[in-house]
C-alpha cells in the first residue's frame, strides 16, 4: 500500500513539473515570440534594444519623447526573395521629439549589430499627440486665469466638474505657423456628476495651449451659451427601461475554425496573408496571396488605412479648426480598444495582443485588440433549375480581421473582409458619439443650416469622414498598369435603333497626373489593376478591380484651408508608382504641417505606370448630417470598397464550394 501511494506521489510531482514546465514554456513563447520572418512585429526586447541605442548614441535629453517607435519594413525585393531559414535584418524605426528644442528626428536602429544605422532631423514637423501632452494641457488649462473667469462667469466655481480635452491644432493662424510653437487646442465640457460629459460642451470657450512652455498661447470666449443639463449617460442603470432582448442566438464551430494562424501568418479558403499592428495605421497586411488549386498568386504586397481626416462644418473658428488626422495626428494604431467575445467579435472569434511602445519608449501588451472570425453571410451563390427541379446553392463564409479604436469621441472599427469569391472587401464602422455643440434652442431652427438639433440644447454639426487605403498592388507580379472602365448608353442610329446599347470601354492611365481620378455614377466607373505581361485562358490579362461603395465628395471649397491641407480627399483615386517612403496619403507629419503634402506631393514628378510597381489609392467618405437618433450613441454606420477579381479566373472561384 505504502510503495502505491509512493508511486502515485512520484507520477503526481512529475505531472505537476511537466504542467508547470509546459506553462514556462508557453510564458517564455509570449515573451519571446519567435521572429522567423522579416515582416515580424517588434518584440518588446527589440523595442527596449532599439531606444537604448538611440539614448547612448545621441545623449538625448530628460524630455525627449519617442511618439512612434514600430518595425523599419525591409526593402520590398528582400522580403519577395525570403526563404525560410534565411538570415535577415531587423530594424527599428523611431521618432524621437525634443521637447527643449522644439525639433523632431528619424532614426533607424539595427537590432542585431545595435547600432544607429540612420539619424536626420525632420525640419518643421511635429510628431503626433503623446498621452502626456493631454494631461499636461488640462492642468496649463484648468490653472490660467481666463479659464477661471470664463467658468465663474458661467456659474462653474468646481473645476474638477470640468473635463478638458486637447486636440491638434487642426487649421494654423498665419501667426501660428510663422511661430511654429508646438500647440493643441483645449475644449471644455461640464461633467457634473455624469459620465458622459460630451452632452454639454462648454461652447464658445477655446484655449490653444503652447505645450513646451506649459502656458496658454490665445483665448477665445464667445460668450454665455447654454448647455444640456440632462443626465445623458447611457449605462443599462441610467436608461431605466429596457427594451426586451432577443432570445439567444448560438455560433458555434464545433470541429473548430477553418482559419490557421502561424506566427502572424493566417491562411483560410485559398488566402494567405501576413498581418501586423501598426502603431499609427492599425491592421496593416502583407504578401496576401490566393491559391488558386494549381498556383500560390500575389494580389497585394501591402495594404494599409493611410491617413483620415474629419472635417467639420462650421464657419465658426472654435469649430473650424476640427478637421482631425485620426491616423498621423494622433497614432490610429495606438488608439486600438480591447475587444470581447460575443460582443465587439462573435464568440467564435479569436482575439489576439500586440505590442507597443509608449513616448517613454517603454514597451507594453495591448491585450485583445485583434479580432479574426468567420461569418455566415447569407448566400454566395444559388440557382433553382426548374429543368431538374433541384435548388443549388451554397452559403456564403467570411473570414474578417478587425479592430476597434476610440479616438475621442468617435469609435470606429477598421475590418478587413475575405470571400470565397476571390473579392477583398475594406469596411470601416463609424459609432460612438457626436461630437454636439452647445445651444441655447430647444426647438429646431430654419436660421441655422450648419447641423441639426439633436436633443434640448444639444446641436449636431454638418461633418464629414473620410478614409484612404493604400494598396500596393501585385496583381500577378509587380508589372502592373491601370484601367478605367467606363459604361455609357449609345445614341439612337441605324446600329441601336432600339435605344437599349450598353456600351464599356477600357481607357488606359499611363501617368500619375492622369490617375487622379473620381467616381462617375453615370458612368458605373471602376478601375482595374492589370498584369498586361500574363493573359488568362480568354486572351485578356488578369486583373483585380476597385469597386466603390458608399461614397461622397470632399465638400470644403477651393481655396479653403482644409482643402489645402487634405488634398488626398478632393479625389476619389490616386495612383503612384511604388516608392517605400510614401506611406502616408496627408503627409508623413500632418500636425501642423503645410499644405500640398502627401499625395499632391507625390505626383508631382508624373512618373510612368504602365508595367510598373503601382500602389492604389481610395478615398472613401461619409456626409454625416445629424439626426436625433444618432444620440446619444449613434447606430453603427458602415462605408466599403472592394476589390474583385476581373479575369483573374478562369471561372466562379467558389462554383465548387461542397
């Protein structure tokens, strides 16, 4: 009996050491993910290699900050050519401010040899907001005395009751700009004892703060103007009655998922893709492929959310300044929410970290912040043959990427849709809260046509969103051209004489200059990206197309400021000749930049397109005109573009889905 119990003992001790050997293990894989690819996100051991470097190298000083540290992607030749179980570089790319000095710097870092392998200042530019700079911007704020006077005059003696928020400066004085003082621009917004501070802004109140010498730079006061004193929070305590829910709906994969995920490689129904957490553009993807049963084909090298702008549409100067740069003015990527299962994803998704570095340098996980799911979509293909009376059909899967970010007041969800059809779909999700004004109505008026009244007090402003995708498109290889269809009705002649002629035509863009080009509803325009080097089994080259969805034009004038400065949203379509350093459709630094950067800048010197390395560019966007019911969080609205293959098979890619 006692020799049992000795053997149960030992078989127990050795389970429980192989248990917690097994957890040390998986411990250590977390901490130490393996880099077995060029395209790998930085490790946090990277991260700590990389600002150790720059801090030995430069001696920098105690208020240097590094707004964005995050991968140096290797030149593009080097990862096509990649081979598994090759050497590799790694590198690190870093922007370093110097708040002393007011200057702002580039370095690159060779983690292998730790040395500095590049160094340059960036002459006029400010790097985005840092965590920091919002805190110290509510206490220049909250302890200057205009600001102190402004709230007494309007019967606020509790500044603790008052939330501040900073943004970036948006549209620059010409005082401003000749200064070029780093600067954001404070709103003020009475919280009481609600949460949700964004129904009464404190309106007509602007301070724009000087963030290096810690003081209030101008002050704007307009006056007394009402605001809501309604408890507006929306937690199930404070709504009361509820609504009654849904009964309970189940997604379940029972034999798992159809996904497979290495490293950060997923593949699914023929894709193949790499991912990567930007910090300022979100989910960015690589290499995506499609095996098409007999051939492993590239569609895109990289595609990524380049740049954003929200411009608002008020003439007023405490609201014409909002036009906000979500991913280059505030780090889009770093701005990423944790999600939940059965909740922002369906509970048969898989959520995954990542990590960054904050403007300390210090690296950090961010938990949870990358979904991946399938989805049922109603039907992907169907056809009743009355002949035979059978009904075939098959249901429709996706497979999405997605994550969420909450940049202020808006929330928004960046989704990345795969189709068994061989389509890639881009959805951006736009929720959370309007960004009100402050009104003495209580009743809509026909005298203000800047918006719409939302609630008592609480007014919507006439705003817009807009979105660029930058795709560097493969299409069969890197000898690429771009096509412009274009679909007319034909005249009434001795060749139509019904009327009923449905005319396309294809009209090559063979110059930068040439592709900028807009949406055409008349003529159901679209674009396609071709390989004019391969033709498919009918004579014709294959190609991936640009298929638009929702859309709207950039409605700032010419002339004005904002259209200056976000020149990539007055087109629809831009496309460039590949060149690696041009990532960013506003700029590389669009806080408090000049205009004409990025895209217009881009096309200057008109290069070549035809059997070239070309990246696409789309500029989505969305018209938002307020309504009551988009308060106090507003319904989800959706805006997406595809892109479909033309060509690119032989037949339906899904005809022989089981």
């Amino acid at each position: 009996m006692i020799k049992t119990l000795r053997f149960f003992s030992l078989a127990i001790a050795i389970i429980i050491f192989m248990v917690g050997a097994l957890g040390y293990r998986e411990m250590l894989f977390a901490q130490q993910p393996a880099i077995s690819h060029p395209l790998t996100a930085l490790t946090s051991a990277e991260i700590n290699t990389a600002v150790a470097v720059v801090k030995k190298d430069k001696n920098l000083t105690d208020k240097a900050v590094f707004p964005l540290i995050t991968l140096q992607e290797p030149d593009k030749k080097v990862v096509l050519n990649f081979t598994p179980g090759k050497s590799f570089q790694r590198q690190a790319f870093l922007v370093v401010y110097e708040r002393e000095k007011n200057q702002t710097y580039e370095a690159v870092v060779d983690i292998k040899t730790q040395t500095l392998s590049s160094w340059k200042q960036i002459p006029n530019a400010q790097p985005a907001l840092i965590n920091p700079e919002y805190d110290l911007a509510r206490e220049i704020v909250k302890s200057d005395p205009q600001w102190q006077a402004a709230m007494q005059k309007r019967g606020i003696t509790d500044f603790d009751q008052v939330k501040i928020n900073c943004w970036a400066p948006g549209i620059l004085t010409d005082s401003e700009t000749d200064k070029g003082k780093r600067i954001c621009r404070a709103l003020s917004y009475y919280k009481g004892k609600n949460w949700n501070y964004f129904s009464s802004p404190i309106e007509g109140v602007l301070a724009t703060v000087d963030l290096n010498a810690g003081k209030i730079d101008s002050f704007i006061d307009n006056g007394i103007v009402s605001f809501s004193q309604q408890n507006w929070n929306y937690d199930i305590q404070s709504l009361g009655k509820l609504l009654s829910p849904p009964k309970l709906l189940k997604i379940l994969q029972p034999q798992g998922t159809s996904f497979r995920i290495r490293n950060n490689t997923i593949s699914w129904q023929g894709w193949n893709f790499r991912y990567l957490m930007h910090p300022r553009s979100g989910l960015v993807l690589y290499q995506v492929t499609y095996d098409d049963g007999e051939k492993i084909r590239p569609v895109l090298y990289r595609a990524s959310l380049s740049e954003m702008v929200v411009p608002y549409g008020h003439p007023n100067f405490t609201w014409a300044f909002r036009n906000a740069f979500d991913v280059g003015e505030y780090n889009f990527g770093s701005l990423a929410t944790s999600m939940e299962l059965g909740k922002d994803i369906p509970e048969n998704g898989l959520l995954l970290n990542a990590v960054m570095a904050n403007e300390q340098g210090e690296p950090y996980e961010m938990p949870r912040v990358i979904g991946i799911y399938e989805r049922d979509n109603g039907m992907l293909w169907k056809h009743y043959e009355y002949n035979i009376q059978k009904n075939y059909v098959r249901r429709n899967r996706e497979l999405v990427l997605t994550m969420t970010a909450a940049v202020d007041n808006y929330d928004y969800s960046l989704n990345w849709i795969f189709h068994q059809d061989g389509s890639l779909e881009i959805e951006n999700d736009l929720t959370g809260i309007v960004l009100v004004q402050g009104t003495d109505a209580e009743k809509q008026s026909q005298d203000n046509s800047y918006g719409r009244l939302l609630a008592k007090n609480i007014f919507g402003v006439n705003h817009q969103h807009f979105f660029n995708y930058r795709l560097d498109m493969d299409v069969d290889g890197q000898a690429n051209s771009v096509m412009e269809m274009n679909v007319q009705a034909l005249p009434l002649d001795n060749h139509n004489s019904l009327g009923n002629a449905i005319a396309v035509t294809d009209t090559p863009l063979t110059t930068e200059k040439a592709a900028v080009r807009d949406l055409d509803m008349k003529h159901s325009r679209e674009w396609m990206i071709v390989n004019t080097k391969r033709q498919n089994t009918l004579g014709t080259p294959p190609a991936y197309m640009l298929m638009p969805g929702g859309n709207t034009v950039f409605f700032p004038v010419e002339g004005s400021k904002i259209r200056e400065k976000a020149g990539f949203a007055t087109h629809h379509v831009w496309v460039t000749k590949y060149q690696p350093d041009e990532l960013y459709a506003g700029g590389d630094y669009p806080n408090q930049t000049q205009p004409g950067k990025g895209l217009p800048q881009y096309i200057a010197n008109d290069e070549p397109l035809t059997g070239e390395d070309i990246v696409l560019w789309y500029t989505m966007g969305v018209t938002h005109i307020p309504r009551p019911e988009d308060w106090p969080v507003m319904p989800t609205h959706r805006v997406s573009f595809k892109l479909a293959p033309r060509g690119f098979f032989s037949r339906n890619p899904a005809i022989n889905l089981p």
